[in-house]
C-alpha cells in the first residue's frame, strides 16, 4: 500500500481536509463548516476518519495526520492556548483527535505552516531567511530567520497584523486602533470600502475588481497597500529577509497587490534596496501543503517529502 496522511487546515468558518500520498499529491479533499467550539473537533475527527476510509479503497495507508489552526498553538506539546476564531482556550487538541483516531497527529499553527509549505514546495523554495505574510481574513506572518522557522518565546511570533501603522488609526478587532490588519487584511478592505460608501460587493476581491473605475475603491485599496508597504518595510528593517512573500487570499489579487507595494516599498526603505516581494505560489492551500509535510514528518516516511516538487494540483 501507498503510504499517505490527511492534512487539516482548520479555519474559523471551514476545515479543510486532504489526503496527500508520499509522492506528494493530492488525492482526496473534502470540507466542512466549523462548528464552533469543541465541536470544531469533532468536525475534524469525522473529516479523518471520512478520508481515512475513502483512502483505504484508493489502496492508500494513512499513516497519521497533520493539523493547522490559528491562534496561541504550541507544535511541540500540541496545545492550543488560545484560539479567538475558534472558541478554543487551553485545548490539548493532539489528545483530542490521537486517541480517538489511534493516529499519530502533528498540530501545528496555520501560518508558520503555510510559510514551512512555502520554503518547501512554494515561492521561497530553498530561502533560509524570509518573511511570509498571509492575508486572509486577518493577518499574519511566519517568519524564517538562519533557516528556523520561529515561534517566539510564547509561541505568539509572526503576529504582524496587530502592528501598529497608524497610532489612533481604524479600530481593530484586537481592541487597539491602528493595526495594519485594521487596513489590510481583507476584511478590513471590505468593511473600510463599505463605510466609505462603495458599490454592493461582499469580498476584497470584489472591491479589487473595480479599481481603476471607482474612486472609492482606488482610495481604500491605496490605503491598504500604504499600510502593508509600512509593515512589510518594518518587518525588513528588523530581519533583513530576502524575500518577502504575499500569500492568503487577498494575494490572489495579483499585479494589482505586488506592483503598487513594491512602489511603495522603493520609496519607503530609502537607504537599502527592497528584498524581493513574490506573491505565494501555493495560495490558500499553504497551510494544508504544511500540515502533510508536519504529517509525513510523523512517520516512517518522513524522507519521502525530499522529492516532493511544486504540486501540480493544488489542494482545494
Ligand atoms: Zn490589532
């Protein structure tokens, strides 16, 4: 039998869930809408245990599973802190699902798994010192330094989106004012749009899609790249990355997010050159391509990932 893992991104409104087989590829993926609570957990363990079956009758072995979640995750214990989206405080979320499933489990955080997925398979193949910068529904950032991925003394590194850009600026869901997700992330470009009397639209990438033809869509989205170029500027000054890559959602704006943040990012960092800024090559799939490689690192297979090269299909 083919060796294989499920990999789990647990997101405040959905999980996502794939099998992913040692040659790397994708070969089941099935989601579900997150309960809330507790019964977040329970929603992943039936998602396993759905693949786990469906994989059997492909002649797969499932061999463990891999689990990313925002929030104050801690990979060494499989603790989860805190997790605001997801109602989660002070969960051993490992013993939750290892026992009922009688799997190995990684847990990991969603971001720094995303930017692990990125320097394995994505847009910084290879780097040993770069910052990804996820922007979803918030924002964060994994950050790679000497070629360790870094999780701070808390497990709290990379929350990049509670940086300040603008003291006494927008109010942000954190309850500070100012932060650069409080302009960039793309709720904040939806709701800043909205207030600012724009057209229906109800995403980011609805509001993207009318720049050029609408004045209040060019401004919000102007604010928000100005912000993002600040942190992005701040993030470098401090850690010297040489890249930068944009990954979430709102990455898949593309040229119209890359061209006017590295404008803004010349003109800001003045006395040294501006790291190369790439857009994700893994997109909203990074943090499951992160949680299978936290996976297969569970089992007998762990060197099986070595040969991996960039998915052709990407996860859903
Ligand atoms: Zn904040």
């Amino acid at each position: 039998m083919t060796a294989a893992v499920v990999a789990v991104d647990v997101g405040g409104t959905t999980v996502k869930a794939s099998v992913v087989d040692d040659r790397g590829l994708p070969r089941h993926h099935r989601t579900a809408p997150s309960a809330g609570g507790t019964d977040t957990v329970a929603v992943v363990r039936s998602l396993v245990e759905s693949l786990r079956g469906a994989a059997v009758a492909d002649g797969l072995d499932v061999l463990a599973a891999g689990v990313v979640t925002p929030g104050l995750v801690d990979a060494e214990t499989g603790r989860v802190a805190y997790a605001s989206n997801l109602g989660w405080r002070d969960l051993d979320l490992r013993a939750a699902l290892e026992g009922p499933l009688g799997l190995p489990v990684s847990v990991g955080h969603d971001v720094r798994a995303a930017g692990r997925a990125e320097r394995h398979l994505g847009a910084a193949r290879g780097a040993d010192d770069f910052v990804l910068l996820q922007l979803g529904t918030g924002i964060a950032a994994a950050v790679v330094t000497g070629g360790a991925l870094v999780s701070g003394a808390g497990s709290a590194a990379g929350e990049a989106g509670h940086m300040p850009v603008y003291p006494d600026g927008e109010p942000c869901p954190c309850g500070k004012r100012g932060c650069l997700e409080a302009y960039a992330a793309g709720a904040a470009v939806l709701r800043r749009y909205l207030a600012a009397g724009g057209a229906e639209v109800n995403t980011a990438r609805g509001v993207v899609a009318r720049l050029g033809a609408d004045p209040v869509a060019d401004r919000v989205w102007g604010e928000a790249v100005t912000a993002l170029a600040f942190g992005v500027s701040t993030l470098t000054m401090l850690l010297d990355p040489a890249l930068v890559v944009l990954g979430g959602g709102l990455a898949l704006a593309g040229d119209a997010l890359l061209e006017p943040v590295e404008r803004a990012m010349a003109d800001l960092l003045v006395w040294r050159d501006a790291p190369p800024i790439r857009l994700s090559t893994l997109g909203t799939a990074a943090g499951q391509w992160g949680a299978a490689l936290e996976a297969f690192a569970l089992t007998p297979h762990a060197g099986c990932v070595e040969s991996w090269t960039r998915p052709a299909t990407p996860v859903a």
